[in-house]
C-alpha cells in the first residue's frame, strides 16, 4: 500500500484542500499537532453552522409553531435535549443573535454558560423545585433551612467550577444576580429539566445528613459537597474511587462501569458489576486484602455501625463533560472472595432501577 504523507504544519493547506481524489489504497498520514487542529477546525464549523440553524429556527418559531418562543416550547417542538443548546451557547445569547431579544453584557456569561451544561443531569424533581423556589424570591443565606443551604451550595459548585468559584454561599449568590439575564435563564432552564424528569427518586435513611437521594444523578464535586465533605474554604483532592471518611464513619464506592485502557491502568481496572437489582458484584483495590483494616472495614461494616455508599456511571465522560454518577444509596456485606483484590458482594437496600441494571449486565456480558 502506498503512503501518502503530508506535513501540514510546514505547508500552507487550507480548508479547501481537496483530498477526496487519492489513488485506491491511500491515505494520509498526519502529525498529532495537525490532526488535532483539523478536528477542531471541524468541531468548530459544525457547532456554526448548528448555532446559524438554531438562531433561524428561533426567529422563525412563533411564525413556524404558532407557540410562544421559549426554551422550553423550543427543545420540545424540534425533540432536542438541553446540551444542544449548550455545547454551542446559551438560550439567551442565540435570542439575542436571532434578533428576538434585546443584547444583554451579564460579566460571567462565558462561566455560566458551562456550568449551566454540569447541572443537565439534575435529575431530583424535589431538589429542583427546592431550588426554583428559592432563586424565585429574595432570600437571606442566614435564614434558609439547612437543606435549601447545601442545595444551593451544590449548585454553585457546579455553576462555577473549582477555579472561579467564591469564597462563601453569599458571595455566589451576589454574583449570580449581578448576572440579571443569566439568572432569569437558570431558572427557566430547572424548570425545563422538571419537566423532563423520568425518575422517582427517594430519601436514604442515614445516620448523617444527606440531601442526595436515591437514584439522583450527581457529580462527584456535588455528592463531596452534598455530604459535607467539601466546603468552600476546603477541597481534598480525591484520585481514587473509593474513599474513608472518619468523620461520616463511612466508605465512599464511584464505581466507572464501562472502563477503558486510556483512562485507567491494569491494576485499576476493576470488575465492577451488578449481579442483579439488589446484588452488586465490586472489587476492591488491587492492595487491599481480607485480614487488613480496610477489609475488616468492608466485611464488619454493620456490626460497627460503618456505612457504606456505592455510586455508579456507566462511562467516565460523554461530549467533553465528566458523566454524574447514580447513587444507589447504601449497601450491606453479603460476603467475599479473594484477597488483594478482594472480590465482595454488595446487597443494596433500595433495588436498583431496571433502566441501570440495563446497563450493568451489558457491560458485564460484554
């Protein structure tokens, strides 16, 4: 097979290049530099050419539709999900450019336009008709219950990210509202993810307190922050998918389902599986074995009033965000297998939902 080898980053191609006319048999081989920059190139012409679609059909939806135009009215007439609006802008912004709304300069529109796609998973209709109710009237942060608070705390972690995120829950909230257009924009979005929820979710009976709930979908930041264990003055660095934490007396379980040789290494990837709706097959790290404290940890959980929580996603990302994790809610010893790794059988309390063991027994036929 002959090879056609072209160095982009020396000559001057351009997009027009044509390359659809090589001899049967070729293909051209590209730098790493080269090819990322062609994809991006990619990426980008398709996301404007999406965003000039998406600003013709709102100019024209009233007229088209005989519906009011909103976000909502929007994503249900065309049958698009939320991120199709969000990978590429925001509501606000492409009203805007379809000349169907006034120009806005909200300061942190850039910040809340990716953190309005880290809150898609929401899935809780309690927590989300928590929080609508909250953004919808003036509050004092000094006076809401302790659930509202470490609702709103999650939220702003996920609106901001790590690195822009304020000091305290005020300052979130002060800056927030100095984005009149966007915070108008967040609350119609919650009410869109309301609407399209699918799920029952349930309370856990805990001996801590915990505003996730069972069979929520939450990020990793929202389940730390959720459960107290980060704040906004601290932020443990957490590598490994599981975790002890004394203060909790409890054991924290991610479990990625759908692993793969680039995101982790031979002695990470575990064998992670549901066995049925109650039953989760879950090995332990590769160093951890039966007769050491974490083992005993794991086995006598019960006896020592030691809890453990499993959470689960089927793959590590999806469209360039982190995948939220399902949280099962708490599981109990059933017994085990092995050592360094440890193989342990897991019961949940709750029943997992038929749409997950879906999922977990693919993944572990496959």
């Amino acid at each position: 097979m002959e090879s056609v080898g072209i160095d982009l980053l020396r000559k001057d191609y351009t997009a027009k290049t044509r390359v659809s006319h090589l001899p049967a048999g070729c293909f051209i081989k590209l730098e790493k530099v080269a090819k990322e920059h062609i994809l991006n190139n990619i990426r980008h012409a398709l996301t404007h050419a999406n965003k000039t679609l998406y600003m013709r059909r709102i100019a024209n939806f009233q007229l088209d539709t005989g519906h009011h135009l909103s976000l909502q009215n929007f994503l249900e007439y065309y049958s698009l999900e939320p991120d199709e609006i969000y990978r590429r802008s925001n509501w606000s912004r492409l009203c805007t450019s379809a000349n169907m709304r006034v120009n806005f300069s909200d300061p942190d529109e850039p910040h809340l336009t990716k953190g309005f796609r880290r809150i898609l998973n929401m899935n809780c209709s309690s927590q989300i008709e928590r929080l609508i109710n909250i953004l919808n009237h003036p509050f004092n942060v000094q006076e809401i219950d302790k659930l509202d608070k470490r609702l709103l705390v999650m939220l702003n972690f996920s609106l901001w990210g790590l690195k822009s995120i304020s000091k305290n829950l005020a300052g979130c909230m002060d800056r927030l509202y100095n984005n009149p257009v966007m915070h108008k924009e967040l609350i119609e979005l919650l009410n869109c993810l309301l609407m399209k929820v699918a799920i029952v979710t349930q309370k856990p009976n805990l001996p801590f307190f915990c505003p996730l709930e069972i069979h929520g979908a939450y990020t990793r930041d929202e389940i730390l922050v959720g459960l107290g264990l980060w704040t906004f003055e601290r932020q443990p660095a957490m590598r490994e998918g599981v975790r002890h934490f004394p203060e909790l007396k409890a054991d924290l379980f991610f479990v990625t389902l759908n692993k793969t040789e680039t995101d982790y290494s031979p002695t990470t990837m575990y064998d992670d599986y549901a066995i049925s709706d109650t039953l989760f097959h879950w090995q332990s790290q590769s160093t951890t074995s039966a007769d050491s404290p974490t083992g005993q940890r794991y086995i006598s959980h019960e006896k020592t009033g030691h809890t453990i929580l499993l959470f689960i996603r089927e793959n590590k990302k999806e469209s360039g965000l982190s995948c939220p994790y399902y949280f099962l809610g708490p599981v109990d010893y059933v017994m085990h297998s092995g050592s360094r790794p440890m193989n342990i059988t897991w019961r949940l309390r709750t029943p997992m939902p038929s749409f997950l063991l879906r999922q977990t027994a693919r993944l572990a036929t496959a």
